[in-house]
C-alpha cells in the first residue's frame, strides 16, 4: 500500500476555556490512518473527541501539537497558505449532522452546484458533475426543488451530492445520520457504500450506531478523546465489555452470543455475524445435546 | 384503566388544498395508565399528528380526545389547562430552554400553574434526580451545558410540571448508546416512582421493547395494532408488513423457529432470548414437533 | 407565511424568460420614469406600459391587485395627508368642520397631487411585484443582482456578499418559521399563554420564544459557515457559476423598450399639451 491518505501522529488538541463546556474535551494524543478508499468508523461517546478529530482533519480547527498528514502534505506546517488549505479541503469533502444547516441554496441543483463553484470550474463542468453527483444519490428527480421541503434522508443524500461533486478522495461523514428515521438512515448508508465500493472514495464515518459500524473495513472507538480501540469489526465487537466501557454497545447478536457464551458455558466466538450464520451457530449448539 | 381515550378522531392537513393529506384517519385508542406506552410508526405515519392532539396544541377534524374521561374541548377557552396535564416533550427539547439558569428554566412550566414558591423548589429538586441531574448545575445557565445535559434540563422542565401523562418524542434521538440508556431508563425510573402514564414516541424497536410495557404500531394515518409489548412485538408479520424492522433480537428467534428450533415466538429483548435459550438447552426440548 | 414572501407565478411567458438583468435595469428606468414624469400624458404612458406587461406575463390582474392589499393603507394614509394638508389655488370644498377655529379645505390642486401620488405607488408596486417576484424565481433575482451590478465592485460595493446573504435568507426563511412554531408549541405545552393579558405580559412572554430562536439561529450560522468552509467557499473572488446569464435578442428589444420608455416620458413632459403636475 502506497501512502496513506490522512495519517495522524500524536495529535493533541484543546479548545479555548471560553467555549462552552461541552467542546472543552481534547484531542488526546491521537495518531491514526486512512487509506485510500478505505471505509473507516469512529464510534465514541458524545464528546469524545471524534468530531474534533475531523475538524482538525479539514482545518476548521488547528492542531495544537502532532502532525496531520493529507495525501503526503503536511496540514500542521505552519507555512500552510490560504491555497493549501483549499487544496486539503478539496480533497477532503464533509457531510455534517443537521442537514438542514449544510445546505446554501433554495434550489437542490444549485446546492449541489456550490461546491464546484467554489473550485472556479468551467459551467459546463459543474453541469456535468452536478448531473452526475445527484444521479449517484438517487435524487436525480429532485434537481429544481426547494430542499427545505424534503425529508432528512433526501436533503443528508444532497448535502453527499453536493460534495461529490468536489470529487474529493475522501468525505468524512460527522454524525450524519444521528437525525435521521430508520429510512432515511437506510438511504444514506446504502449511499455511503456505494460511493466507497464503486467511486473508490474513502468513508470516514463518525457514528453511534454499531449497526452502521459493522459495514466498515476498519472500526477507531475514541474515549475521552482519545484512541480506545482499534482494528477490524470483529476485532472491536469482540470485546462487549470495552465497548461497554466506552459508553457504547454491541450488536444484539453479539451481546446474545456473550451472555450464552457465560451463561451455558458456550465457547462461540464473538464476531460480526449474518443473521444466518449466527442461527446456525445456535441451532448447532442446541441441536448437539 | 385507560387514561386516555381516542374516539373516530380524522385529522387532514392542508384541507381543500391540492395538497391535502390524511394524518389520521378514523382512530380509536385507548391508553392505558400508570405504564409507559410506546407509539411505533414510520415519519409520516401520523404518531406525530396523534401527539400533538393529546394536549390539544391541534385539534381534530372529528372525533373526541378524552384525558381522564373528560372531553378536552369542552370548554375551547380552556384548552391551555389540559396542557397541565398532559406534558409534553418535543423533539430536541433543549432547543427550547431560554431562561438565565437552569433552576428558572425548569420553573417554568410550575410557575405558568401558579403554584407556590415551596411546591416549585421541591419538585426542581425531584425532577433533577429523575434526570440524573447535580442539584449544582440549577445556577449554572442552560447555554453553558453540554448537548445531552441540556436535554435532560428539558426533560426536567416538563416532569416539574408533574401532569398526569406525560409524552415524549424521541426522547433519546441523537444521544450516543450510554446516553439513550440514562435518559429512557430516567424516564422509566419515573413513571415507576410517580405512577404517572408515559407515552413515547420512537423509531428505535430495540429502545421500545426495553423501556415499554405496552405498544401503539402506527401505519399510513391507522393504528394497526396495539397492546402489551409482547403482543405487538410477537406479531413479526404485521410489523414487517407495514415496513418496521422487528427488533435484531427478535429477528435471531424467527430465524431459530424457522430452522426447526422450538423457541416461543414472543421474545423481544437479548435477556428474553437468553433465558428461553437457556430452558430449552437444559431442558433437552429442542427440536420438537415443527 | 411563506406565500408572502417570493411569490413565484409560474408561467412560460415573455415577461418570465427576460433576463433578470434586463428586468433590473427596466425597473430602474422605471423607477426614474415615474420621478421624471410631469405630464398626465406620460403617466398615461407609465400605466400603459404597466398594464400591458400583466397582460403580456398572464399573471391574473387579480392576483397583482392582491399584493398589493398591504400597500394600500400607506395609500390611503398618504392620499389622506396630501388632501388635507396641502395647499392650491381652486378651492373645491370648504368645510366650516369647528366654527371659528378649523376649516377644512380641499382644493383643486391637492385632489390632483393626492391622486397622482397614490397613482405613482400603486403602479411602482404593481411593477415591482410582477417583474421581481411573480416572473422571477428569488434565485435568478440573487444571480441577475450579483452579476448585473457586478461592475459596481470596481468602487468596492460588496455585490457578491450582498447576493451571498440574499440567497441564504431566502433558503433559511422557512426553516426559521418551522422552528418558530415548533418552540411556541414546546413553550405552549409548558404552560406559556401568548394571548392573554396587557402589552407588557405580553411582551414578556415572547421572552421564551425570541431567545431560544436567537440561539437557534446563531447556531445554524455556525454550522452553515464551517460548512461552507468545508465545500471551499473563500467569497466570491475565482468563484464560476454553473449558470451563465446570457443577453437574447428578446433582452435586448425589452432594453430597447425601456429606452423608448423613458424618452417618451421625457417627450410628452416637453411637447404633450395635457394637465402638468
């Protein structure tokens, strides 16, 4: 493996006492690594500094110490200009939690336009890419609506096309789908899957829900602030009892596999498992006696 | 006993206008006290619209809202009065806090009652204790708060209130697993010390079937069935149908059943099936007669 | 609410495909026109020119007469001030209203500078609200204001921003209704009575609602400007559109128009024979 897209090392960062309070959590001591095209989560607890470690990722916010690399550069240099952080940023695109505040324009197609805009591209470019972007989040149909009538799930899949169509190499989606119903979570993720599995773009998705977790390639849970776990799914689910710690849950098929395994003595690995593949499992269990 | 009462009730919005929708059509309920009720139903299905009939911030086309066997528009002029005794809790309650600290925040609603200076302090400090709150945060300003500690001041603010049912929508959305488990076990806590009714409102099935002991399973403007947990949750079918997921758990049971496992069908939370497992692998009955 | 604001008649006329720019200029021109005009000649022409492009946009007469309800009292108030308190030569009526103290007068040239008044705001209105609001969609108005004024950046107007804060306004307005109504029924539900009570209660009890919508509001600011960061907004400096305005022939005989407009007001004050004002 080449390079890797973002890699962080050792990075630490503390918020102005004047913010409220529950910004005041740091950024500990945090090195990790994205790939290229690679489908990352980050679970942690509110305020456990995984948002932060976004932000600093797409310089909103500055790293106190440590170093954050983006495609090889050096984001903490303090030579960056104003056309560097552009650059990052260009290659870094961010889908946030309240869809409603991401959106600029009262027409979807100009939404989604913004962006490229921004990057100073040919009209006809932008047509392109904003054709192209919404055709990839299904909401082709939605082009010449206003956005405030749609529903979280659709306006979450426009504030994705808007971003795609910066063609980054990465979207960090923070919290994205925390304000969403079942449905629109649904569409979302289907989205952030496709654009990982055919664009190729790296996912970095920030997240409380295990069940959208267990779809990644590799899953960071961060603790006050910093890194607590890290490694494949089945690596981190395998430890119910720290992820408990850390204030957040497994799967309930894990936690059923966990409470047999004590209670009847059962020796079933803890893993991810298909709804299949853990029935059989069981069925085994309880068939052999 | 029934606290509340839903007769015939239509509710349309937009009416006469090309754009008219049918929130609620034709809606006979009850609602049971002294237990939390959770009302289960996609965005659109109309639980929102039922909610907000309860304390008379809407009221319907036809049809009757009875609160403790009283009629709540009987006197139209007095609609505000109900709203003592149905709390409410909207959707991200702690965009609503406004007052320069906690404690004035959450006097709120007992002022607006008109009860005494003793009466509102004991029930702040109640209420606090409910939502896992430190009697040191009440001079602290609700803006200098973190997300989830604002919520919980919210939800403290209408508990003050003490009403008789209090309603909730969504109460955990948002917060992250530790967070949903204190404040849904808060409110359990609650209902369990104040006897007071609870009514939820959530698309978690997973949240429902561990805090509520009774369910309301809404569906394109209809209540398509309702009843304790374990009888709506053991109706898989039904919920499928109407586009809900069963919860994880409850889905691993089916899956069993259909492979030749003799389980009860109307498990719905990890420590259910933990037991059932247990009884048919010490008891040897594994397998028997599908 | 949202009806008020923006009203958007969709049709597919002439009036609706001219460039925002050409209407920009035109309801400039028109507005000088109106100022201009002496002659009751050339008002004629103004309301002339006025009528016929309703008719050309089929935007029903009834629904501009309709936006026009709010103006009305601002009308009427200014017709009331322009009757009574000015003063001309042909007294038409004179009212012994308290004897020996106030007399009303109404003469000859106030009736006519009243009616001519009111004449010049209805017809400004009604145009204003045809060419910008019933045939323009607020986001080509935002795009025709950013780059039909864009030379004016050259004397350091800030023109992109001011086009920037429109469309961002627009787009919020009604989120911001959505959440006023949603912390009035989380308030009502507390208890909090908005239609009771004197002045200052009530006042008083707009408190719950103005300050969680303020902090609402700032909120979103935030979060809309980190997002706009992010999506590399740096203003409008570099910054294309995906959407290029371009002049027609059909821009160009409406410039033409506004151009014949306004020399035939300036004609008709010099040479037309009708009453001066």
């Amino acid at each position: 493996m080449s390079n890797p897209l973002i890699k962080l090392e050792n990075v630490t960062f503390k918020y102005p006492d004047s913010e409220i309070k529950e910004n005041n959590f740091a950024v500990n001591n945090v090195s990790l690594e994205i790939n290229k095209g690679e489908f990352v989560a980050i679970l942690g607890h509110n305020g456990s500094g995984k948002s932060t470690t976004a932000k600093l990722i797409n310089m909103i916010l500055t790293a106190e110490s440590g170093k954050i690399f983006v495609d090889g550069k050096d984001i903490t240099d303090e030579n960056m200009t104003e056309d560097d952080i552009f650059e990052v940023r260009k290659k870094i695109g961010m889908v946030f939690q309240n869809p409603d505040n991401q959106i600029v324009a009262t027409v979807v197609e100009e939404d989604v336009a913004f962006g490229p805009e921004n990057l100073g591209l040919d009209p006809k470019e932008i047509r392109k890419r904003v054709d192209e972007a919404l055709e990839l989040v299904n909401m082709k149909e939605y082009a010449r609506h206003a956005p405030h009538k749609l529903s979280g799930g659709q306006k979450q899949r426009i504030a994705i096309a808007g971003t795609i169509a910066m063609k980054p190499q990465c979207i960090i989606f923070d919290e994205s789908t925390a304000m969403l119903d079942p449905m629109g979570r649904k569409d979302v993720m289907n989205t952030i899957k496709r654009l990982n599995k055919v664009e190729g773009i790296a996912i970095v998705l920030i997240t409380h829900y295990m069940n959208e977790a267990v779809q990644a390639d590799k899953v960071i849970v961060m603790k006050n602030g910093s890194v607590y776990l890290e490694g494949t799914p089945n690596q981190v689910f395998s430890q119910p009892q720290k992820l408990w710690n850390a204030g957040l849950e497994v799967p309930q098929s894990i936690e059923l596999i966990d409470k047999l395994n004590k209670e009847l003595g059962f020796d079933i690995p803890l893993k991810v498992y298909a709804l299949d593949e853990c029935t059989e499992i069981i069925k085994n269990k309880l068939m052999k006696e | 006993m029934s606290i509340v009462e839903l007769k015939e009730i239509n509710f349309i919005y937009g009416k006469k206008s090309p754009y008219e929708i049918k929130a609620l059509d034709n809606v006979n309920l009850t609602i049971e006290e002294n237990c939390i009720t959770g009302i289960i139903g996609h965005t659109g299905s109309g639980k929102s619209t039922l909610v907000q009939l309860l304390n008379g911030l809407i009221k319907a086309d036809s049809g009757v809202v009875y609160i403790d066997g009283k009629d709540i528009w009987e006197k139209p002029k007095e609609i505000s009065r109900i709203r003592f005794d149905v709390g409410m809790v909207m959707q991200y309650p702690e965009y609503q806090l406004f007052a320069d600290s906690v404690k004035e925040d959450i006097a709120f609603g007992p002022k607006n009652m008109g009860l005494s200076d003793e009466e509102i302090e004991k029930r702040i400090l109640q209420s606090i204790e409910f939502c896992g709150l430190e009697k040191d945060i009440l001079d602290k300003s609700p803006f200098d708060l973190s997300g989830g500690q604002k919520r919980r001041v919210a939800l403290a603010g209408v508990m003050a209130m003490n009403p008789k049912i209090l309603v909730l929508d969504e109460p955990a959305a948002g917060l992250d697993p530790k967070g949903r488990r204190e404040i849904l076990g808060g409110i359990k806590e609650y209902q369990r010390k104040s006897s007071n009714s609870v009514v939820i409102v959530s698309h978690s099935m997973e949240d429902m079937a561990m805090y509520c002991d009774r369910a309301i399973v809404m569906s394109h403007a209809r209540v398509v069935t309702h009843g304790t947990c374990e009888e709506v949750f053991s109706q898989h079918q039904l919920l499928l149908d109407v586009g809900l997921d069963v919860p994880e758990i409850t889905g691993i049971i089916l899956e069993l059943r259909k492979k030749g496992i003799n389980i009860p069908d109307n498990i719905y939370t990890v420590d259910g099936a933990v037991t059932a497992i247990k009884s048919l692998y010490l008891n040897g009955s594994v397998g028997g007669g599908v | 609410m949202e009806a008020s604001f923006g009203v958007y008649y969709e049709k597919d006329s002439v009036i609706h495909k001219l460039d925002p720019r050409a209407k920009l200029l035109f309801m400039i021109v028109f507005l000088v026109s109106i100022f201009v005009a002496k002659d009751i000649f050339s008002y004629l022409l103004l309301i002339l020119i006025t009528i016929s492009s309703i008719l050309l946009s089929r935007v029903p007469f009834t629904l501009v007469l309709k936006g026009l309800k709010p103006i009305f009292v601002i009308v009427i108030f200014t017709t009331i001030l322009n009757l009574f308190w000015t003063k001309g030569e042909t007294v038409l009526v004179s009212l012994n209203v308290i004897p020996n103290f106030w007399t009303l007068t109404i003469y000859k040239e106030s009736l006519i500078r009243a009616g001519v008044l009111a004449l010049r705001i209805i017809v400004l209105m009604a145009c204003t609200s045809l060419y910008f609001s019933y045939t323009t969609t607020p986001i080509e108005l935002t795009d025709g204001i950013e780059t039909g004024l864009a030379p004016l950046k050259k004397i350091k107007v800030p023109v992109h921003e001011f086009a920037m804060m429109m469309t961002i306004a627009l787009r919020f307005i009604p989120t911001l209704i959505d959440e006023t109504t949603k912390i009035m029924n989380a308030q009502k539900a507390r208890g909090a009575d908005f239609s009771n009570g004197g002045l200052v209660k009530r006042a008083k009890a707009l408190i719950p609602i103005i300050i969680p919508l303020f902090v609402s509001a700032f909120r979103r600011a935030d979060e809309l400007a980190t997002a706009m960061e992010c999506r590399c907004y740096r203003g409008g400096n570099g910054r294309t559109r995906m959407k290029v305005l371009k002049m027609k022939a059909r821009d160009y005989i409406f410039l033409l128009i506004t151009i014949l407009m306004i020399a035939g007001v300036v004609l008709l004050n010099i040479y037309a024979k009708g009453y001066k004002i």
